[in-house]
C-alpha cells in the first residue's frame, strides 16, 4: 500500500440518534454525512480531528456487545490480492464514490479499507 491513513472509527450502537446527540452536544462534533444501506442507519460524525461512523443494524454479538472498528484510507487496495489475507466482506462501491472492504485481522479483529474513486 503506498498510504495508508485513519480515515474513521467505527461503532456499532443501539440508537445512532440517541448516541449522535451525545457526541453533538457534549463532545464537539457535527453530522458529515448520514446514509441508509442495507438496512442499516449510518451516519459519520466529524470534529477537527477525527471522523466516527456510528452504525444501527439490530445486530449484537453473543456477549450481548456491539462490534467496532477502524478504517484506514488508502490509494490502492493491492492487499485484496495477496493470499494470506481473509475478507470478510467486499469490495463494495459506495454510492458517495468510496470502495470499502473488510478483511480480519490475525486474532479476528475487523478492519476497514476504504479508497476514494
């Protein structure tokens, strides 16, 4: 990969509006942008720093928990290629012109790849 940059981190939560007000009133941050995709309720949160996806989708793990993770921007997603990588899910093109991917880290963790088109 030639560069690679944190793009944003996300959470799953029971209610992105109830959450969204939290980080909007207390926290300093202000709706980027707020998108419907296969049933899920996503909307990114910005401040002059970081960039959060909160994500809705009904879905919660065994332990009763929400999943997060990190995305990393990149300018290639040459990875995609290499065999000892296991995605999980993608590449999908995003209507706001983003290709996202997912692959699983060594101890099961998720990871984001999202390139601008």
């Amino acid at each position: 990969m030639k560069t690679l940059n944190i793009h944003h981190v996300g959470f799953e939560v029971k209610s992105q509006e109830l959450t969204r007000f939290i980080y909007e009133k207390y926290l300093g941050f202000r709706t980027e942008q707020y998108m419907e995709l296969e049933g899920e309720k996503i909307v990114f949160l910005v401040n002059d720093r970081l960039r959060i996806e909160l994500i809705e989708n009904g879905r919660i793990d065994e332990k009763g928990l929400y999943e997060a993770h990190i995305c990393f921007e990149t300018d290639c997603l040459q990875i995609l290629n290499e065999k000892d990588v296991s995605i999980l899910e993608g590449p999908i093109r995003m209507g706001n012109g983003w290709t996202i991917v997912f692959i699983e880290g060594n101890n099961g963790e998720r990871i984001e790849l999202l390139k601008r088109i």
